[in-house]
C-alpha cells in the first residue's frame, strides 16, 4: 500500500489508475484530482 500525499488515503499501487513519477520515484494518488494537485505543486506535498 502506498499513501496519497494530497488526501492521505491508502492506496492499492496495484490497482490504482493514478500514478506519477517525480525526480524518479512514483507516487500513487486515488483520483486525477490529487494526482493533478501534486503534479502543480510536488515539493508542498513532499514537505508534509
């Protein structure tokens, strides 16, 4: 299980359709809108 780092849910990284890579390493998100929020702003998210 992999955590959204928008919303904080855990996710399936096995079943999730929703996914980036940033600097090398995937992250996994539960919808395209906490994808889309990471993917403007990755760094106010890592920071948390």
């Amino acid at each position: 299980m992999a955590k959204d780092l928008v919303c904080g849910w855990e996710i399936d990284e096995r079943t999730t359709n929703y996914y980036t890579v940033y600097k090398g390493k995937t992250y996994y998100f539960c919808s395209a809108g906490c994808r889309e929020r990471f993917e403007k702003e990755p760094q106010k998210y890592l920071k948390k």
